[in-house]
C-alpha cells in the first residue's frame, strides 16, 4: 500500500501545524517489537537474489516506513508491482522483493525477529 503525503487526509491544521493521518495502515498486532531502521539504498539493487532461499524467495516481514528520497518498486508473489516515491508512505505485507530505481533512502519499522532473520540471511548471501 503507497500512500503520497497529498492524500493522507489533513486531521488539524492551524499556524504552524499540520497533523495528516492515514488510519489502518496495516496491522502489527501478533508481531511483538518492532525495529527502527533507516536504509540507504543505490540505484539497480535488487532483493531479489539476496532473497533466494526464503520462503517464496521473498521477503516474508511487512514493512511500514517513509520514502525519504529516491524511487523504489517491489513486487509480489503475484507479480504486481507497485513504486514509492520521495515523501510516499508505505507497507509492504509479507512476499515482497524490492527493486531501487533512483537512489533512495527510506526510514522503515520492521516486526524485529522476522526482519533480523531476513537481514541475517541477506548477509549470509552477500558473503557468496
């Protein structure tokens, strides 16, 4: 789910102060702590080898987070794709790869254990 900053709906906006909301933006319920993690990313990584070996070979941990900078696409199990830009927020549900297409850097909240066994097996994968 890809939300641009314009179409979180603006909650209070007085001098100085805008509170935008987006309700029900996932569910975290089930997950235990989440991690803070800020990734800077070049353009042309792709996931998707980094990813073999998981279920699906995909990134099976959801993600909430801002696109700071940069352009990024993931796909599914399905093969949809769907592109973040700078100031988008998002969620990423579980079965994703990731694709950077602009330099980016993104700020994402991550289910800690799931997300420290992907980081851990991406690792592993980069030491060939």
């Amino acid at each position: 789910m890809r939300v641009a900053k314009g179409d979180v709906d603006v909650k209070m906006a007085i001098p100085g102060a805008t509170i935008r909301q987006r309700r029900d933006f996932g569910d975290s319920s089930g997950y235990g702590k989440l991690s803070g993690e800020y990734f800077t990313l070049a353009a042309g990584v792709d996931t998707t080898p980094l990813f073999q070996g998981l279920e699906g070979n995909l990134c099976q941990c959801p993600h909430w987070g801002l696109v700071v900078r940069g352009d990024l696409t993931t796909t599914d199990a399905a093969g949809k794709e769907e592109t973040v830009t700078a100031n988008d927020l998002f969620y990423w549900p579980p079965g994703h790869n990731v694709r950077v297409n602009a330099d980016a850097e993104i700020v994402m909240f991550s289910p800690q254990h799931e997300h420290s066994h992907v980081i851990d097996h991406m690792i592993e994968k980069t030491k060939g």
